[in-house]
C-alpha cells in the first residue's frame, strides 16, 4: 500500500471511531461498558493521531513514513501540550 493510501486509511479509521466516540458522549443513558468503551476510544484515538503525525513527520523530514510505530497507551496518553 502507497504512503498516501496508508494516510488516508490512517484518516478513514480516524473518522470511524470519532463517530462512534460522538455518539457515545451524546448518549443521555451512558452505560458503565459505555464509559469504558468511551476511554477505550480516546486512547486509540490518540494513537491513531499520534501515528498519522509521526508518518507526516518522516516524510516531512526525508524518512521512510513506514518506520513510525503505535506508540503505547502510557506514552501518548502522557503527552504535555
């Protein structure tokens, strides 16, 4: 698979599991399993983004996109913004 095709599928599966994130919070009921799945998701969420923005870093910089790695849950969760 291309690097732009792996980008985008990066992207696509983004999308996916923002929309179920949305609807989670929208949810009035929540349920316990809801809550977890909720943090669940915005873990790998930030993974996912954290991988995307590793690829474009690497091409940005002369590197082979295929060498950035999902990083752990501890890592990215730990980030100082």
């Amino acid at each position: 698979m291309e690097n732009h095709e792996q980008d985008l599928a990066a992207v696509s599966h983004i999308q996916k599991l923002a929309a179920e994130e949305h609807k989670l919070f929208e949810s009035k009921t929540r349920t316990d399993a809801d809550t977890k799945r909720l943090k669940h998701l915005q873990v790998q969420l930030d993974q996912c983004w954290d991988l995307l923005r590793q690829r474009r870093a690497a091409r940005e910089t002369g590197h082979d996109p295929k060498d950035a790695q999902l990083r752990p849950q501890n890592v990215v969760e730990n980030y100082k913004g």
